[in-house]
C-alpha cells in the first residue's frame, strides 16, 4: 500500500472515532435522567430589592440589587409558570407577590386563587386586587380554617411550607417552603386543591328567599 493511502486511511480512521466519540457524549447526555427540582428555602428572607427580576438595572432604591434571596428564588419559581398557577392560602396580602401573579395573568396564565374569606377582606388583603384585575378568587366557606399554604405552577412542581403570602412572612418570621417536582408529593396537592376549587365553587351556594 502506498504512503499516500496509509495516510487517508488513518484519518479516516481518526474522524470515525472522534465521530463516534461526539456520538457517545451526545447519547449520555440525552439518556441521563433531567434532575428533578427539589429546593428548601427558609425565611426571614435576607432584605433585597427584587426590581430587578422585572426591569434590570432600572431601581436605584438603597437596598441591596441583584442579590439572591429566598425570597427572589420564590418569585422567580413562581415567575417562571407558562400555563397555570393555583394558589391556595390562608392570607395574601404580600405586594411582590401579588405583583408577581398579576404579571403573569397579563401573560395569558391561568391562575386561580384560593384563600379564606376572613383574611381576604382585611385591610392589605390583595385580594380584592387580585379580583379587580379580573382574577379567579374562591373564598373558603367552610366552618374550619382553610389553613394551607401552597401553590402548584403549571401542575409541573408544588410550592408548600409555613409561608403565608405576608411581608410579615417572608421577612419577620421563621417559616420554611419546600419547592419539588416529585410526583407523588404533587399529585395529592393538585387533587386537594381541585377539591377545595369544586367545594367553594359560588354557584353552589343557596339562599332561602323569604
Ligand atoms: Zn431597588
């Protein structure tokens, strides 16, 4: 055999294998299983500006930018919801919060709100506001408290904890949410929130017309 032809077959030989190496890394990458979201946050939340999640470099405030909180971490699981978001909690009167669902339902999100019918008509409830805006708010109208506190983002990952929707929550006390993608802690949230949904559904309640 020629030099000439040793040579072509040895880069041939050459791109076959790094070919086949590219090949091998591309297929581990797509048959490794995708992590499954599992994070712990804790409150009080260290004090920053969350501006910046909505407009970049636009606040000039004197608290701490660009810096990740517990709290920036909650917004931006909630923030990333592209279909749906039901909330189911005891009290909401946190203004980021609210915030943060009104953006997505001028984005088209479906979302539905929960909450006891007490604490919805307190003052800096964000309830009413919620509703102004035109969302679907059910109040809890059975005889003992709708205490829960969680969400459920595109029936894709569940938020639960102590954390009621509250300033005093997020950066006063002690409290703990758990954000997971496990189906099978998620399945049952999304099932009782369905329940919860039906049973305050206003079209059932009766009045007796003297
Ligand atoms: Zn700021």
């Amino acid at each position: 055999m020629s030099v000439t032809w040793t040579m072509k077959a040895v880069g041939l030989s050459v791109v076959t294998l790094s070919l086949s190496v590219e090949l091998l890394f591309w297929l581990c990458r797509r048959l490794r299983p995708r992590r499954i979201l599992n994070e712990v946050l804790f409150f009080p939340s260290d004090l920053a500006c969350v501006e910046h999640i909505y407009n970049p470099n636009t606040c000039f405030c004197p608290l701490p930018h660009g810096v990740e909180t517990s709290f920036s971490r909650l917004l931006s699981h909630i923030l990333s919801a592209s279909s749906s978001l039901d909330v189911c909690v005891f009290a909401f009167s946190n203004m980021d919060l609210s915030r943060a669902v009104l953006a997505l339902h001028s984005k088209g999100v479906i979302i539905r709100v929960l909450t006891d019918k007490d604490y919805a008509a307190i003052t800096g409830s964000q309830i009413g506001v919620l509703r102004k805006a035109g969302i679907c708010v059910r109040c809890d109208t059975g005889s003992v408290y709708m205490h829960h506190k969680f969400a459920v983002v595109d029936n894709r990952f569940l938020i639960t904890g102590s954390l009621n929707w509250t300033l005093t929550a997020v950066q006063c006390n002690q409290e703990n949410i758990i954000i997971t993608e496990e189906p099978h802690l998620l399945q049952p949230f999304i099932e009782e929130f369905h329940k919860l949904w039906v049973k305050n559904d206003p079209a059932k309640y009766y009045h007796s017309i003297d």
